[in-house]
C-alpha cells in the first residue's frame, strides 16, 4: 500500500531557534518502513554544532519566557492542543509508517492534546510557602523555572511523550531542547511545526532528531542545561546520569525499563484477568516498559488460564499498520526485530515449554513481525525471566502461595508496573504494598493509569515522577528567602 503522505509533504529537518533547518552538516539518516522496508525520507541527523545552537537557543529565550505572565503561556499550550487535535488522523499514519504501530490503536493525540490542556492552567500550582516561626523574620520560599532543560523520548509513543514532558516544562517557565528517536522521528517533527503554528516564541522549543550519539549524549553533558528528562533504556539511562554527573550536576528524570509481573489468585476472574494481561503485552506489540511479561498464575487455575490467554493473544489481526482492521503491526524495526529473535533463541534452549508462537513471520511476504509467544514453566533464572525482550513475548509460571508469589514478582531489578488479580480486597492490598513497583493495579493491569497520579519506577525502573500534580515539581528550583523585619 503507498504511503498516505508523501516524502515531500514530511518534516524532515530540525526546529532551532524557531526556524526549520537542515543539519550543520548536511547529514541524514535513513527512514524506512518497518512493514513493507520501503524508504520514507532521509531525516537530518543532528549534529554536536546542531544541538549546542539549540541549547543557546533555549538559553537566550529562557528570560523571556520564565518571566512571561502564565496565562499567556497557557495561550499558546491550548492552541497546540487544540492543533494537534485537528492532525490526529495525520499523527497515526505517521507513527504507522516509521515504527508499524497500527492506527487503530492510537490513542496518543488526545493524550497528549489533555497534557497540553492541563498544564495550560496548571502554572499557578507552582507556589511557595510561608513561615512566622523564627522571631523577627518574615520567611517564605519562592519556587522558580530551574532553566533550561532537555528532553530525550523513547520510540514507542513519542507523540504522548511529547506532551508529557514539554508540557509542564513549558508551564513551569523552562525553556526545551526535545531529541526524538531515530526509529520515530516524524511525529515529533511535526509536533514541532504545529508548535510554531501556536506561535511559541523562537527559542522556547528546540526539536531535534538523530541518534543518542551525538545529540543525546552533548544534551546530556552540556553545561547549560540544568535538567534531562529521559524515557528509555535503563542501560541508556546509566549513561545519561553518568554524563550529568560529570559535566554540571544537573538534575535527571528517569523512566525506564520494566520487567512487569502479574499475580493472579485462585478466586480472580479467569476470563477477565486472561483479557487484561493480553491487553497489556498486545499494546504496541509488546513495545511498552509496563507490558506483563511475567505472569504467575496459581496452579489450581493454571490451565483455564493459559487456555483464556492463549485464545486472546493469538486472535489478533496481523497486518499493515495503516489499515484500520489491523490489531498487530510489525516491531518497530530490523534492530528491534533481530534483539527479540535473540530471545526467542535462548527461550528454545531453556527449560520452559512452548505454548505458543517462538517464531519470527510476515505476512503476506512482509514486515517485521513477530509471533505472539507464551513460555510456561520457565526458570527464575533464565534471560527471557530476567531481561526486558519488548514484544510479544510473555511468561506464565505457577506458584503455590503468595509469599512465594511476591518473592518471585519481586526478584528483578526492575519495578515499574505490577498487578494483582484476586477478589480479596485485604490480600489486594497486602500484595500492592509488598510490590516493588512504582504502579500497581488491582484487577486491572497496564496500560490502566490516572493521569492526576504519579507515573514512575523503583530500583532500576527509574527516578522521578510524572502526572498531574507531579511533573511541574520536578522543573522548579525552591528558594528559601529570609526577611528580617524591624521590631514595633
């Protein structure tokens, strides 16, 4: 099927400064279709000299917009809001044609039109405090934009990933340099051409595409950037902290990689908790940190339960992502295609058995793609148990009581998204609270969240917290001020 945009009618070049441009260098890199391996248009690559005129730019229009009153910021967020509405439709073919995510499965627009909406008005949370209590002294806190910051979002969702993190920056008075990923540039692109529609000033967004090297990795040590917020890898994520620690101490958010274990007990609702957990490794075929690649299943149920799960996962519609009866679009590209089929290899030589899928496929002679997969019986030990394989790849192991339940969860160095399914309200809630994980849902499972609650990891899932109500803490600095007054 031929592209429904052109190349021509693509966004291929950087915004810096408020204008379009092409790399220092004239460099680009390839983008091609993860379905059909057509190319879609060479996207500049930013270069070392590309991100640090962003930085300036940023750095110089930072003044200015700190200390623009917060109603006439929110103007300019509700009117990429309501912009990035209006191209919904356009952002899901995008997404489809750089990193095969089915259309009929976007959802991103509207999240990220509600982000820019919120923090729109969300500015005059930002408040200081007040204290009477040393004699003589009037004190109080004023709490301040901390600079200018970056952005580095992760491939799987970038237009939601947009919003989520140039938003409360944006309302808190930062200015941004956001690096897109090279597997999904085209949104953000065109994300940045609507932001220049809703009348930023120059300066305020700087979007950049490329890979970590060199534009990731000169945001993430570059003097005059005072906070990095990252989604990604958590091998990528050492890396930023790392390079923020020796360069200016600046501050870093992190959201990382998952390896997300769901319980279910004997009394839970077999068909339910089967279709939850299906829904959460079939989102963005298995392409997503909160996806249940671990599912421990009491052994009283655990055949019903397989035979639910089974049933759910291997009835999705394989497919070009661009046509709207498609449920399961290809993996995002030959790299991610090739590291899956890695773990494919090791789970055939492990001790678990193969209930369903273990394979690479295409169909009709096409894409990336990869056949929904269910091990049982594996080892605690082994790599598929450990590791993150991001795709359609789970798990399901049996356990006998529920100490032993939430040691196995628990036994991971990650802790981003865990579930529990079971009719008991006192053990939900037992289980919630012994979780090592950031999220936890009760007879639900990712991608369930609130958006007014706090989003973010344990141990090796990250540092941080996103949501309304939690994200514009992390872009203002708090200044205590002390005031002596003259006694009466």
């Amino acid at each position: 099927m031929p592209f429904p945009l052109s190349s021509d009618k693509i966004e291929r070049r950087h915004l810096i400064n408020g204008e379009f441009c092409e790399s220092s260098d004239n460099g680009t890199f390839k983008l091609s279709s993860p379905y059909s391996h057509e190319k879609i248009v060479d996207m500049c690559e930013a270069t070392t000299d590309d991100t640090n005129r962003a930085v300036a730019a940023a750095k110089a229009a930072f003044p200015a917009w700190s200390n623009t009153d917060p109603m006439v910021r929110g103007v300019h967020m509700k009117k990429l809001a309501e912009l990035i509405k209006q191209s919904a439709n356009e952002l899901a073919q995008l997404d489809a044609m750089s990193m095969g995510r089915p259309v009929s499965s976007y959802f991103d627009a509207m999240m990220a039109a509600s982000h820019f909406e919120h923090y729109a008005e969300a500015a005059y949370e930002g408040l200081g405090t007040t204290s009477l209590n040393t004699p003589g002294f009037v004190n109080m806190t004023f709490r301040q934009p901390i600079g200018p910051v970056a952005a580095i979002i992760p491939w799987n969702i970038p237009t939601a990933m947009f919003a989520m993190k140039l938003a409360p920056a944006l309302a808190a008075g930062c200015t941004v340099v956001l690096k897109s990923s090279e597997k999904a540039p085209l949104t953000p692109a065109k994300l940045a051409s609507l932001s220049v529609d809703a009348g930023f000033p120059p300066g305020v967004i700087n979007v950049l595409s490329g890979h970590g090297t060199p534009s990731g990795s000169t945001l993430s040590s570059h003097v005059d950037i005072r906070l990095v917020n990252f989604t990604g890898s958590t091998l990528t994520g050492r890396k930023i902290q790392a390079a923020a620690a020796s360069s200016n101490l600046k501050k870093v958010v992190l959201e990382l990689g998952g390896k997300s274990p769901a319980i279910v007990f004997e009394d839970a609702d077999v068909a339910q908790a089967a279709g939850a957990t299906v829904g959460s490794m079939q989102l963005l075929m298995g392409q997503a940190c909160i996806a249940n690649s671990r599912v421990y299943v009491h052994e009283s149920i655990a055949d019903k339960f397989k035979e639910a799960f089974i049933a759910n996962f291997k009835a999705a519609k394989k497919g070009d992502p661009l046509l709207p009866e498609t449920q399961q679009g290809p993996q995002a590209d030959e790299i991610q295609f090739e590291r899956i089929k890695s773990f494919l290899q090791s789970a055939s030589e492990g001790k678990g058995k193969l209930e369903l899928g273990g394979k690479a496929t295409q169909v009709d002679g096409q894409g990336y793609f990869i056949e929904p997969t269910v091990y049982s019986g594996v080892a605690e030990d082994e790599r598929t148990q450990k590791e993150e394989v991001f795709g359609p790849f789970v798990n399901i192991n049996t356990f006998k009581t529920e100490e032993e339940a939430i040691a196995k969860a628990n036994d991971t160095e990650y802790g981003l998204y865990a579930s529990v399914f079971t009719k008991d309200i006192s053990r939900a809630l037992r289980v919630a609270k012994a979780f090592e994980s950031g999220q936890v849902g009760i007879n639900c499972t990712s991608p369930t969240f609130a958006a007014d609650m706090p989003f973010g990891g344990y141990k090796g899932s990250g540092q941080g917290r996103e949501g309304y109500g939690y994200s514009l803490d992390e872009y203002l600095e708090v200044k205590s001020v002390y005031v002596m007054i003259d006694p009466a």
